[in-house]
C-alpha cells in the first residue's frame, strides 16, 4: 500500500502563512504530478495546486498568487506553501499524486488548515 505522509498543517491567523509537506515514496514520486487537493466544511474536495514531474505547476484561481507548490526530488517530497491565508482556506488538505500512465491515484490521510479572522 502506497503511503503519503503529510506534515505542516495547523491553526493561523488571517494574513499569515503555512507550508504543508508531504512525501512519497521514490518510485511513486519520480513519476507522479504531485498536488495537494482541500476539502472544506460542506463542499467538495477541490485541487488547490498540481505539480508534474518536470515542475510544471498550475493553481485553482482563489489560490493564485498567494500559494506555490514546489518538489524536491531527493527528499521526494512536495511543499505546498500557502501566505497571505484567508478564512475560506480552512479546510482539510490532502496530498494526491497521479500516475497518468496507469491511471491511478495515490492519496494522503489529510491535514487540517485552520484559518482564524
């Protein structure tokens, strides 16, 4: 079973900044675009962020400009770095990576990003 471990998350005041991170194993993560998806209270998980292997990265519209997602190959690890957060960004994160080949997802168990006003 495929394992994404995920770090990072907690309780920040509007305005202030969080980076999540979230690691894959090796065989999984030189292959996979990596992104980092939200659910929030009463809505459907959306994607915030995706990143592929060759570091093309692209942004739901309400996260543009303010969160970057990056990887890092020798640590197989993706960072989702989230300034200037507002209360809609509350929710519970997740780490996915795709194998677009196969296809198959790989999920994290989630994280939760709690902003306060």
């Amino acid at each position: 079973q495929v394992q994404l471990v995920e770090s990072g998350g907690g309780l920040v005041q509007a305005g202030g900044s969080l980076r999540v991170s979230c690691t894959a194993p090796g065989s999984i993560f030189r292959i996979s675009v990596m992104g980092w998806y939200r659910r929030a209270p009463g809505k459907k998980r959306e994607l915030v962020a995706r990143v592929t292997s060759g570091g093309s990265a692209n942004y739901t519209d309400s996260v543009k400009g303010r969160f970057t997602i990056s990887r890092d190959s020798a640590k197989h690890t993706v960072y989702l770095q989230m300034n200037s957060l507002k209360p809609e960004d509350t929710a519970v994160y997740y780490c996915n990576a795709f194998r677009p080949e196969v296809p198959i997802d790989y999920w994290g168990q989630g994280i939760q990003v709690t902003v306060s006003s």
